[in-house]
C-alpha cells in the first residue's frame, strides 16, 4: 500500500504563512514532501519561513509577497508560482485577523477590514488558485475558520464569529460547486491556539489557567497540533473528503 499521506511532488501556497499558525502550517506541508510557497504582505518575515523550510527539510520553498484583499496581487502570486513549477496542488488560507470590539459600539470601518481580510481575502485566494486547479482537474484547499465558525462568543468576537461562519459556507459552497473540477475545499477549525498573538495569555497564569480549563483536553493548543489535520486533508488519504471542517479544538465543540 502506498504512503497516502505523501505531499512529494506538490505544490502549495500557504496564506498567512508567517504567521503563527500558518508558518506550522508551512513547515508541516514542507516535512510530509511539499513544494512550499509562504505568502503574507511582509516579504521579510515570509523569507524567514522560507529559509527555515528550506533547512529543516532540504525541499526548496519559495516566498512571495501578496496582500489577500486585492485580487491583482493574488493574480500574481499564483501567476508566479505556476510560472515557476507549472502548477498549483495546494491552497492553505492561513491568513486572517481579528477585530474586537463590544457590539453596540463596533465601528463599521472595523467590521469592513475584518470582512475584507477574513472572508473577501478566503475567496479571492480560493478564486485565483481553484482556477489553476481547475484546469488541473484536481487541486486540494484548505482555509482557516476557528471554533469561533460554529459558535458565538462573547467578548467583541461579533464581527469574528461572523467571518468565520462565512468561512466555513465559503467552504461548503465551494466543495459543492468545484468537486466536478476535481478541487476539494475544506477547513481547518482550531480552538485558541498560543501564537505571538496570544502568547500574552500563555504567560499570564491565571487567563491561561481560564482557558485551558474550557477545554474538555485541559490544555491551550499550539500551532503544532493543527499540522496533522490540514496535511490529511490535503492528501490523498482524504481523497473523498469535501466541504467539511475539522474542528482540532481538544475536544470543545463535542459539547
Ligand atoms: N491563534 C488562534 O488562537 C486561532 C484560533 C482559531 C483560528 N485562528 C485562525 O487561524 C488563522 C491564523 O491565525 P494566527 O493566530 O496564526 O494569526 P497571526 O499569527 O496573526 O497570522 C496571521 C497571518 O495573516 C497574514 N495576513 C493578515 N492580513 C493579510 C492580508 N491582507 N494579506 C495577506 N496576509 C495577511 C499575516 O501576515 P502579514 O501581516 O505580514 O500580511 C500573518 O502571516 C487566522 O485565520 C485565524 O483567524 C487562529
């Protein structure tokens, strides 16, 4: 039986992937046999990534820089990758922000941004690269929702919660309509995961203590823990697996 878990020979491009999450994401397609491409809007910190890769894996990582709200910069980051190895395999959308604020006072500039980054850069990302697969006729996607897709939460995270819930249709809508292309679109739906953005509640015992005890595991993830799920779903070992999220959240959204 072959190694269905394989990624030798594809080629991906990690959104956000200097970011927390996702340059464990990079890293993570990098190790199971990727061509790994990281995308952000900062080429240095996207250059890091590429270089890490590089020398833990000795597979060749490129970096190019891309800003998911404009559809021309999109255009070109895959332009440049198709350019260069002749097609697209992977699409991980690992980028995205949030915005809090209370929600009788949420400033509809805010909620704009969050919509333009989160939801209008998941499509754009999607649109660009699923066309490339497309023509590929096969073509694995994957984007980045959060427990916060399925769930309300309180604490400014409106706006939030809405993104990823349009994340997660994004999802589902896609999968319906592009599995006759051969392209599967799922997602990934961690829990709070402990990144430079949220290493202020790693170090503050007591808000750590908070969340971790809403975890059924008992315990905040870490990027590492998301690499196992998202390489699976863009394996052939999830060959007949589409429009669904997995949620890699110890455990929380079972209740
Ligand atoms: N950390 C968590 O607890 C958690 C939990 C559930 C879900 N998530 C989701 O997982 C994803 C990654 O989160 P993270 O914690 O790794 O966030 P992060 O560390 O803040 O990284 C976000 C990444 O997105 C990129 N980005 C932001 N705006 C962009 C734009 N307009 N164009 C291109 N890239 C852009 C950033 O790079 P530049 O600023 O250089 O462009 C950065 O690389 C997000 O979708 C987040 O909502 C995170």
């Amino acid at each position: 039986m072959k190694n269905i878990f394989k990624l030798d020979g594809k080629i991906a491009i990690v959104t956000g992937g200097a970011g927390g999450i996702g340059e464990a994401l990079a890293l993570g397609l990098g190790i199971h046999g990727a061509t790994v491409v990281v995308s952000s809007r900062n080429q240095e910190a996207i250059d890091k990534v590429a270089k890490k890769i590089t020398a833990e894996t000795g597979n060749e990582a490129m970096a190019i820089a891309s800003d998911v709200t404009d559809e021309k910069s999109v255009q070109n980051l895959v332009d440049k990758v198709v350019e260069k190895y002749g097609r697209v395999d992977i699409l991980v959308n690992a980028m995205g922000m949030n915005i809090k604020h209370n929600a009788f006072d949420y400033p509809m500039e805010d909620w704009d941004k969050l919509f333009s980054v989160n939801v209008k850069g998941t499509m754009i990302a999607c649109k660009a690269a699923g066309k490339v697969m497309q023509a590929q006729k096969s073509g694995a996607i994957v984007n980045l929702s959060s427990v916060r897709g399925i769930r309300g939460y309180t604490g400014g995270n409106t706006g939030y919660c809405a993104t990823k819930g349009a994340v997660e249709l994004i999802t589902k809508a896609l999968a319906l309509e592009w599995a006759p292309s051969g392209i599967r679109v799922n997602a990934l739906g961690p829990a709070l995961v402990i990144t430079p953005g949220t290493k202020h509640i790693a170090e503050d015992p007591k808000l750590a203590a908070k969340y971790a005890a809403a975890v059924p595991m008992g315990r905040i993830g870490l990027p590492e823990d998301m690499v196992g799920a998202v390489v699976y779903l863009v394996s052939d070992a999830a060959s007949f697996v589409s429009g669904q999220t997995i949620y890699v959240d110890g455990g929380l959204t079972a209740a």
